[in-house]
C-alpha cells in the first residue's frame, strides 16, 4: 500500500543567496491535514551532497542511526566508501539495484579498496568491472598508499578509465604521485597551502578538504581526536583557510558512521556539516555561495555522478546552537563539541517530499 503524505508548510522562509522570501512546502509521510508554521526566522538553502563517508552499509543495512546524522547535517545525497572485498563475490548489479532505492539520503556507492584484508586480487577483478563501476557507480575509486599492492591497484584505476582518490599515509609517497602525470588523482584530505598548491600544479587532479581542518577547535581538541590525518591547527590550518576556495576542489564530512567496538580512527561528523559550513561563512573564511558550491556542486563536478545531483533543500534555523555529543558519539571522535554553530536543520526535501527534524 503506498505510504500517504501531507502537506507541511514553513511561511516566509528566507533564501539568504537571492534575498527573497517566500513559502516553503514539503509533503512528509502521515496522514493527516496541512501543517502551516511560521519559517520567517527560517533559511532555505541547497541541501547538501557529502562526497567523502564511510558507513556500514553491506554489513549493518541502511540504519536510522546514519540516516538521521546526513539529515541532520544538510545532507540529502553521499558518497559512500563501499569495500571491495565485500562486493567482489556478489553481483555487481544487484549491489547497485540496492543502492540506487536509497531516498533520504541518496546513498551513492564509492568502491574502496584498503589492505585489510588483501587487496591482492583486486586489479584483475576491476579489469573485468571497470565498465560497469564506471557507469553505474562513482567512477572514482579510493585506495590507500599503504597497501603493498597499492601501485599495482593504482594502474589498475587508471586503466580501467577511473580516476584514483588516494589517501597518503607518508609524504614521501604523496610526493612521488604528485610528482608524476600517469593519470588522474583526486587528493583526499589536503591540510596546509604547501599541500594543496602541489596539487593543484598536477594536470588532472582534484582534493578536498574538511571543516575540521579550517574551523578553529576549541584548545586541545585536536590532540584529543582519533582521526587520520591528524588536525594540524595553528598555521597549517591558517594558511590554507587563506585561499581555501581557490585552492581546493570541494568540501566533505570524512563522516565514518559510530560502529560499537570500533577502534579505528575516524571522525563521526555528517550531523555537523551544514552547520560547519554556515560557521566558515560566519568567520568569513568562505562566502556562503561558495561554503554551499564546494558541497554541492563542485562536488559533484569531481565525482560525475550518474545522472547528478538534484533538487534537495534544506530549511534550516541560522541561530548558533552549542555542540554536544550525539547519541553513541565518542568524545575522541567529536571535532566541533564545544563549539557554537549556526544551521539547526528543520527540513530537508527533494522534489517536494521530505522529512522533519
């Protein structure tokens, strides 16, 4: 039986990017008669698209838990890293169908390749799927420059007409492919101006950059995170809060979804990023246009999803709100606890129907 809808209208919600006010209505699961709410505190603004998460998808399905943290942060589409060892047995096509019945958020598969377990496998198996995950999936795949099959997988990505996002475990072997022109390298995590003029001098590649490298943390925040790489602050953090729009391609969470037990490093940070973006306009490092394109579709332009990106909104209250803890949320993993952020999320829809928060 179809799921019915009703009618939520926000009044007189304020576009900040044009200035212009209007009413804003979103048809949201339930029976029932119109809901009208005064939205004249209220902004509208592009919902997001969070080109760099890690959730568990393939092992724990499409948990509330994830759904509500991209929701919460602005987030109405994400790429999410999808390991390969988990998919090269099943069909691929039916991993893809599965994918592509995501909602709200659009879940969009990345495939990722790491060196636990062995990725010894990998590059005759792409051979033989390259076209497929070209088409259907992003037509990037991220690996790591620790693995000892990583040169292999390298050539492999680019052979296979994909472009290769890397995340480097040392300088020297982020010098050695920044230094070469043997195919195209999107560049995960850039944290100074040094690292991201490199890049951007090498034909055909791309980075991103996250808030919690350009946000200033509260006083030892940063020794505090277990993350990769580690928060630099101080003028590594400066110096590329410089020129952060002309340097860097887009903006992501590096969200990785709270898993019991984990130990491994990573941040739980997708609830936050609308808000971190609202606070980088604040502190003028970024206009708000260019906060938003760098999440949307700067992002999407690296990334070439099949189809684009479309159409969300998010209504948001722009008051800042002081950060907590999220439920399940590790202190070593919450970057901007402590910090006051502006962009509490109400809404967020695409093509008409959505959800409150």
């Amino acid at each position: 039986m179809p799921q019915s809808h009703s009618p939520v209208v926000f009044h007189d919600v304020l576009d900040p990017l044009t200035g212009n006010r209007s009413d804003v209505r979103i048809e949201v699961p339930g029976p029932g008669g119109g809901v009208e709410l005064d939205g004249s505190a209220l902004w509208v603004l592009p919902a997001l698209y969070d080109a760099d998460a890690h959730l568990p998808v393939l092992l724990h399905g499409l948990r509330e838990t994830d759904r509500w943290r991209a929701l919460a942060g602005g987030v109405a589409e994400l790429n999410s890293a999808t390991p390969w060892h988990l998919v090269r047995d099943l069909p691929l096509s039916e991993v893809t169908s599965f994918f592509d019945q995501t909602a709200l958020p659009r879940i969009r598969p990345i495939l990722s390749i790491s060196d636990q377990p062995s990725s010894e496998g990998f590059a005759d198996w792409f051979a033989d799927h390259a076209a497929e995950i070209r088409e259907t999936w992003m037509p990037t795949v991220k690996c790591y420059s620790n693995d000892p099959f990583f040169r292999r997988n390298l050539e492999a990505i680019w052979a296979g007409g994909c472009r290769a996002a890397i995340y480097f475990y040392d300088d020297e072997s982020f010098e050695s492919v920044v230094s070469e022109h043997a195919g195209p390298v999107h560049f995960r995590h850039v944290i100074s101006a040094e690292m991201a003029a490199k890049v951007a001098a090498r034909p055909d590649s791309t980075s991103q950059c996250s808030p919690h490298f350009l946000l200033a943390l509260p006083d030892g925040r940063s020794d505090e995170l277990f993350v990769l790489p580690k928060v630099p602050g101080g003028q590594a953090r400066d110096s590329l809060r410089a020129d952060v729009s002309g340097s860097v391609s887009l903006l992501a969470s590096d969200h990785n979804a709270p898993i019991a037990d984990s130990k491994g490093p990573g941040l739980d940070a997708e609830q936050h990023l609308l808000p971190a973006l609202l606070g980088l306009a604040d502190e003028k490092v970024l206009d708000l246009r260019t906060a938003l394109a760098m999440a949307t579709e700067r992002a999407a332009e690296v990334f070439r999803p099949a189809g684009g990106i479309g159409g969300g909104i998010v209504v948001v209250d722009p008051a800042p709100q002081p950060v907590g803890l999220w439920p399940g949320q590790q202190a070593r993993r919450a970057a901007f606890r402590g910090l006051e952020l502006p962009g509490t999320v109400r809404a967020v829809a695409v093509d008409g129907r959505g959800t409150l928060l």
